[in-house]
C-alpha cells in the first residue's frame, strides 16, 4: 500500500529515479531538456492549461500538458476508431458505459526522471474497441489524438492490445481529474508518460507511425521504461 505526502493510505506516490532512458541516445536526451524547456517556453498557457497551481507541477502527481484542459462533460465525450478498419466506430457514453471494464493499478513513469508509484486506474482496455472496429491486416500502429489534435502520437498496435493498456476514465477509485486527462486518457505503462495520451478522442489505425508533437522534437518512436 502506498500513501500520499500527508500520509494517507492509497495515494499515488511520486519518486525520483535516476535517468531510466540512459541508452536511448543523443535526440532523446535533447528531447529531455527540451521538454523542460518548452513547457517554460509556453509561458502563461501552458500555466494556465494545468490551473497555475504549485501544486499541480511538484505535487504527488505532477502535471504536464500542451493543450488547455477541454471543458466537456464525459456524457458528451466521444471516441472515433478509424483508419485502416473493416467498421470505424464513433464511441458515446451510453456504448461506453456499456462495455465490459478494465481496472488497475501500475506505476507511471515520465521522461523527466520522475515515476509515481501504484497508481490505480479503471477504464476500457482500447482492445476491446479495435475488435469491434475489425483492425485490417495492415494495420501495425494505432495514432492517438488529443482532443484539439495538436497533440498526438503513435503507438505500436500490439502495445494498444496489451492486457495493461487501457483507455481510462477513473483514477483511485473517482472520475479522472481533467488535469489528468479527463473525461478519457490512455495509459500505456510500459512506455514512458508521453505515450500516455490525454484527453482522448480518435484511435486512428495505421500501418506506420507518424511524428506525433514530442516525436517531432526528438523524441523516439517507442519509449519502453528502462528500469533502474
């Protein structure tokens, strides 16, 4: 059981670790410092998308965003699974709220050094949308695009299958926060947090990836955890 920095049990809890992406090479490592940098660089925006809080930045679960937090109620969220598939679907809340659940509980790991340990999740595995889409044969990655589609990014589809992956909705047991990713965000715990995509709104099969906004600033690819 973790606890929380006043001690309360069942709360995320953040830890620093050393570098876990020490072999991923040059651009990645440019990447790191750029992410710091272009957060600083956002200025007043990127403060105002996370609520200008202390808090949120060096909190238990620090957040990081380069879009503003969308003001839409989960009744009205929808997902779109499209691309190379036999039935694109546009998912509602009423499908949603149907479908069988997935829940729980990982660490998550950001690019910037930090992990936040035993984090509990509840959502939709995104598996469970790409069977019913009927995923073609060409199909090998899944783009992830956020709510305005500034911010996306490729992941490769047998990691979108795996058992862990899910689309989540809920986080320690309440609706997932908004400055988290709410009303839907994918977590991906055997990649590092940028693959991680929040506020979700299309699944769009490919049969390659496409630089999505980090990808395109020197990031890689694929961003396995590197334990310490």
């Amino acid at each position: 059981m973790t606890t929380g920095d006043d001690g309360s049990p069942g709360a995320p809890r953040m830890r620093y670790t050393r570098r876990r992406v020490l072999v991923l090479g040059g651009a990645f490592a440019a990447g790191v410092v750029g992410v710091v940098a272009g957060l600083r660089g956002l200025g007043g925006r990127a403060v105002d998308s996370v609520g200008g809080a202390l808090s949120d930045q060096f909190g238990p679960f620090p957040v990081r965003s380069i879009e503003d937090v969308p003001d839409v109620p989960a009744e009205e969220w929808t997902i779109t699974v499209d691309g190379l598939v036999d039935e694109p679907l546009e998912i509602d809340h009423a499908t949603w709220s149907s479908l069988q659940r997935l829940d729980e509980t990982v660490d998550f790991h950001c690019v910037e050094g930090w992990s936040v340990d035993d984090v509990r999740w509840g959502g939709i595995a995104p598996a469970v949308l790409l069977e019913r889409a009927g995923v073609r044969p060409e199909g090998t990655w899944v783009v992830v695009h956020g709510y305005t589609g500034e911010y996306t990014s490729s992941v490769p589809i047998d990691l979108v299958r795996d058992s862990q992956t899910v689309l989540a909705d809920t986080m320690e047991g309440a609706p997932l926060p908004a400055k988290h990713g709410g009303p839907i965000r994918l977590v991906v715990p055997d990649q590092l947090g940028y693959k991680s995509v929040k506020w979700v709104t299309r699944l769009e099969v490919t049969d390659a990836s496409r630089p999505g906004y980090w990808e395109s600033r020197g990031y890689p690819d694929e961003a396995p955890v590197m334990q310490s």
